[in-house]
C-alpha cells in the first residue's frame, strides 16, 4: 500500500532500462510488458533516468510507451516518477531542487507520461543550495494544485523525513532510500517509516552494479538459503526485505522480462522465522 493505493508487494525500478548500458528499445517494452505480466502494479521512474541531455526523461517516456502498447488493462498501475535530480551528459549526477525547477520538472513529466497527474511524485535528492523545506513546499504545491496526487522523498535522513511529514502532512507517503543486504544504513528511515505509516522503497536492492553476485559470495546465507528452496538468491533477498516490515515496497531495477519475472516472484516467498533471523544477521 503507497497512502490509499493498493499496490504488488514487488515494484519494478526503470532506471536500467535508461542510463549507461542501456537495452534496445525492444527489450525495454518486453520487460516492462513482463512485469505487468507478473502482477506488477507499481513503476518506478524519474526525469533524470536519461543518457545525454537531449533525451532527459527518456525513461518516463519509454515507461508511457510500454503500457500504452501493453494489451491488458493498466488503469490499476502506479507511476512514481522524481524530480530533483540532472544529468548534464557527461556521465554525472547534479540537483536542483529549487521550486522552479520543480515545478517545471513536474510539467514535463506529465506531458512525457501522458497524464493529467502524477500518481507519485518524489522530490529525488535533497539540494544543499536549497532550504530543504523550499524544496519539499514546491511538491506540497503540486499536489494542492491537483499536478501530484501522493508526494514522496528520495535519499532522505531521519530530519529531513521529520521535516517532510511537518510541511505535507498526509500527502506525504513514501521514503525511497538505498538499501540491500550490504547497505543497511537506512534502517533507522526505515523504523521511522514504519512509526509514521510511511512505505519506504528500497532502491538497489541487490546492491547496485556488479554487486548483486555478492548474495551468493559475501552475503552466503542468501545464498544458502536460495539453494534449499530452489529460488534464486535476488528471490531471497526481497523475501527478506518484504519479511522486515509491511511498509516495505522493493523496486529491483531489470532491463531483462526474465529478471523482472524472478524478482515479482519473491513476493510469494515466505522466510521461516530461523530463515529470517539468519539473513538478518549476516547481511
């Protein structure tokens, strides 16, 4: 559940699907098609999912075109996209999260997603040029002004969510930060997500890039476990996560239909409490 939407307990992340080492268009649709297959009713997305800096909000707009060719019923799909975040084009990450551009940012993204408001709205990455509550006004102001239906904040620390929750009241529901078995240092988000009603959305769950490898390595009870239920070890990962809180929503980035397919499948994975107390330890 993100506020009152009811939504799969596995989301699918589309920013594989967009930046360095990128599919063909072709793979992109199958995978988003896939995922729809398996139950998903959640997309995470956002402006700065691009290459170059002429084709920002690539991602958005390879999303919009994967349901709009989609041949079942995608009215129950949530988009979340996120403003805040440039890629000039030259391979780096920069912000803005100043009002303005927030504002434009929002526009933009409904006209590349082709909707009259943006089922989830994220301000992405705090900007320290701007007063965090600057920031978080602006997305307070796109939903007063019926462009956003639901806010959420990205990279966020325990203030900044404190904060958040003081300027958008009920309007704010999620929290996106990183975490994986190997980067846990969200965890205390996480509690306060939980104390709040908020869902938290793991970003890179398996670890990022050239990371996931390690459930089966480093982090071997995943690994272990993986092999006596037959499953994969990115399964067990997000059994692991979904059995840690109920506020919890994984978005495992794919750019492949089968790796999306694995992952949506975790969602009928249920740990053992010695299962659970295991990976808790370990990771």
């Amino acid at each position: 559940m993100i506020g009152t939407v009811q939504v799969s307990a596995i989301g699918l992340g589309g920013m594989q699907m967009s930046i360095e080492g990128r599919p063909d268009e072709d793979r992109s649709i199958r995978t988003i098609h896939a995922a729809l297959d398996a139950g998903i009713t959640l997309i995470d997305t956002a402006d700065a999912y691009h290459l170059h800096a002429d084709d920002v909000g690539h991602n958005e707009s390879l999303i919009a075109r994967g349901l709009a060719s989609y041949g079942g019923d995608t009215s129950n799909v949530l988009i979340a996209t996120k403003g805040g975040h440039l890629r000039p084009g030259d391979g780096s990450w920069t912000v803005d999260g100043s009002p303005e551009h927030l504002r434009q940012a929002c526009e933009a993204s409904l006209k590349r997603l082709g909707v009259d408001a943006v089922g989830l709205y994220q301000f992405h990455r705090p900007d320290p040029k701007v007063p965090y509550a600057e920031s978080i006004g602006a997305l307070r102001d796109l939903v007063d002004a019926g462009k956003v239906r639901m806010a959420g904040i990205s990279n966020a620390d325990l203030d900044q969510i404190r904060q958040a929750r003081e300027i958008l009241g009920d309007r704010l529901v999620s929290v996106q930060n990183q975490f994986s078995p190997a980067f846990r240092s969200s965890e205390p988000e996480l509690d306060l997500c939980d104390e709040l009603n908020l869902t938290f959305l793991p970003w890179s769950p398996f670890g990022g890039a050239g990371k996931a490898d390690e459930l089966g390595g480093r982090l071997g009870a995943f690994g272990e476990v993986a092999k006596s239920r037959g499953v994969s070890p990115q399964q067990v990962c997000l059994a692991w996560m979904l059995a840690k809180s109920p506020r919890v929503v994984p978005i495992p980035g794919a750019s492949r239909p089968e790796t999306i397919r694995d992952s949506a499948a975790a969602a009928d994975l249920v740990l053992s409490e010695d299962e659970y107390e295991t990976l808790d330890a370990t990771s």
